[in-house]
C-alpha cells in the first residue's frame, strides 16, 4: 500500500470522479474503493473500511467527507484540500450554470431519459462494491448478528445515526463484560447527538445564508434528502424559496454528478445571485473539512485500543448494512419495469464479471441504453 501520495495524483483521481460522480454518496463511496482500494492499491479494504465508519459518525455529506478523508490520509494537508475541492468544484460549477439557466427560463433541461437508465446501473456498481466490504467487515458471529439486526431496521425507518452509535456502542459493551480487567475507555467519546434549531431570517443577505447553511452543515446527519427536509422549513416556510424552486432544486442534485449537497448552489443563486450561491456552497460545505481534519488523526488510537476498535469494528459493519438498506430503498423507487429490471441485469452481471471495468463505462451505458428504451 501507498504511504504517500502525490498530490497530482489526488487531483486526477477525484477530479474525475466528480465529474462521473452520479447516483449519490453510496454510489460516490462504491466508485472511492474501485479507484484507491482495487485499482491503485492506496490503502487496504480494511482501512478503507474504517474511514467509512469515521465518516459515518460526524455530520455533513458523507461521500464528500470521504474524499477528503482519503486526501488527508495520502497527503496531508494538501491532500485534504485536494481531494475535497476537486471532488467538490465540478458539481458546483455546473450546478452554477444550471442555477443561472434558471434564473433566465424558469426551466430545467430535460434529463429524465437519462436518469431512467442510470439510477439502475448504479445500484449494480453499489452491489459489486459493497460485497467485498460485506466480506471484510464481518469478522465474527456477533458482529454478522449486528449487522443483520442495522439492516433491517434500517429498512423499516430507523435513524441511521441511532443504529450506527447503537451498533458502536453495543460491541463496546460486549467487549468491556468479555475483557473487564482490560477496558479502560481513555481518548474518544463519541459524537454528541445535535438537534437543530429553526433558524428563521427575514432578509436573503450573505451573511444569513452563510449561517444558515453552516448551521446544517455543522449538524445534519443523514443523506441528502435529509438536506431538503430542512430547506423545506429553512427556506421554503420563510417565504424565501418557493416550493417549485425546492424541487428543481431536488432535480438538480439527482441529475448533476458529485454531492447532492451542491443543490445548495443552486438554491443560493436563486435567493441572491451569484454572491448568494458562492457563500451557501462555501458554508454548507466548510465544515466537513473541519470535522475529518480533527478526526483521522484519531484513527490509529481508535485501531490501537481494543475496546475502540470493537466500536469501529460494529460502527464498519453498521454502515454496510445501511448502505444495503439504502440500496433497497433505490431499488424500489427505481426498478419498477422491464426496462429497468433489464438494464440492472445486464448492469449487475458486467459490474460482477469484469471487475476492473470503470464504474463511469456501466454508468455512460445505462444512460444510454435508459435513453433508447425510455423511447420505446
């Protein structure tokens, strides 16, 4: 594995994927692996593992904050920067444009044939990345036990937040009853739970957006649809976005690659121009890198006690099990037709038996082959 590496390389490798980036952050996280756990060796399946988990316990966009975790982890402070702007720019300035576009025509583009055959494809390239992850977090019997009992109830509704520290904490409670004369809990406490408070403003100016959007930056857990619940009350309550401007909005962010917490860009440009996309996308953004900068340091005193890695051993096998669920979730939105029942097949079947295909190939080819049939 790669201890360092240089900082070119980080921009090449992320730049790239935010530009293919489609499909969302289990998506996002299923392309990470294939680029620096299968093709260029950076880092092993375990250490991939325990960066996901680390990820999964702080707020913010959790395919973003991966990226950044694994530029902080290849190259340092630059590395972090690197890889997080370069995963980051591309769904902003194109989100910028569309945002603009708008703003003129009161319109989107029209994608959905598109979107029909890729939302597919990219479950196949979530299974066929989360099999080996599958494989390498379940280490025992009780952990196997956690991870079945986070994916169903994942499935029925619970908070992710809640199964992820629950799992945690419950390996660590087994652990401390199985090794007593040796649990000593010494450098971590898990993240505090953080309810948000209604922020209301009167007036769109920069500096409410910017504390507005650092707010939900700082606390919101969850996935982006999580993002658009508190916008409906942020903005849409207030009066300072229409509901119709949400939902584009909501389209945009399903239909751009990179992070749907780009949607912001959008939504900034619509209450103030250009001044207004550019400080929401900086403070919806800004603390993820706050938040992995202090914690992947921690990580190798997570992996060094006992009781703590137990913690992020359960925390590993937690999150599998909800992007899984998450993956169910799609599959029923999306797979609704023979159309669709096809191009996952064919999807699947690629995605498992040419393991070293780019993911961007299964991505182009369900769109396309979405486009064809979406005609029939």
């Amino acid at each position: 594995m790669q201890e360092n590496v240089n900082v070119k390389e980080i921009a090449k490798v992320f730049g790239k994927l935010g530009i293919i980036g489609f499909g969302g952050p289990a998506a996002h996280i299923a392309m990470m692996r294939d680029e620096v756990v299968v093709k260029r060796k950076w880092m092993s399946e375990q250490h991939f593992l325990d960066l996901l988990g680390a990820t999964n316990l702080i707020p913010g966009p959790n395919s973003t904050e991966m990226a950044i975790h694994i530029g902080y982890d290849k190259g340092g402070w630059k590395g972090l920067l690197t890889a997080g702007l370069c995963f980051i720019l591309p769904a902003v300035l194109i989100t910028g444009i569309l945002a603009y576009l708008y703003s003129l025509y009161r319109q989107l583009p029209e994608v959905q044939p598109f979107i029909y055959g890729i939302k597919p494809a990219i479950i196949a390239i979530i299974l066929a990345a989360i099999y080996p992850l599958a494989k390498q977090s379940v280490k025992s019997i009780n952990l196997g036990l956690i991870g079945i009992t986070v994916l169903l109830a994942a499935v029925f509704g619970v908070n992710e937040i809640y199964l992820m520290f629950g799992a945690g904490l419950l390996a660590f409670g087994l652990h401390t009853v199985q090794n007593r004369q040796n649990n000593t809990l010494q450098s971590i406490v898990p993240f505090t739970f953080l309810q948000v408070t209604q922020t209301t403003f009167w007036t769109a100016t920069n500096a409410k957006l910017f504390w507005t959007f650092l707010k939900i930056g700082s606390i919101l857990y969850g996935s982006g649809y999580v993002l658009f619940a508190f916008l409906d009350t942020e903005l849409v309550a207030t009066g300072l976005l229409t509901r119709q401007q949400l939902m584009d909005a909501i389209a945009v962010g399903q239909f751009t690659p990179g992070p749907v917490f780009s949607s912001v860009t959008f939504i900034g440009f619509q209450i103030n121009g250009l001044s207004g996309a550019i400080i929401s996308t900086i403070a919806i953004f800004l603390p993820s890198f706050v938040f992995v900068a202090l914690l992947n340091p921690l990580m190798k005193k997570l992996r060094n006690s006992k009781g703590l890695s137990a913690f992020l051993d359960a925390v590993n096998v937690a999150s599998v099990a909800i992007i899984i669920a998450v993956c169910y979730e799609m599959g029923k939105e999306t797979i609704t037709d023979w159309r669709t029942i096809l191009i996952a097949v064919l999807s699947i079947a690629i995605t498992f038996g040419y393991k070293k295909l780019n993911s961007a190939v299964v991505v182009l080819g369900g769109s396309l082959l979405g486009y064809v049939l979406f005609q029939i």
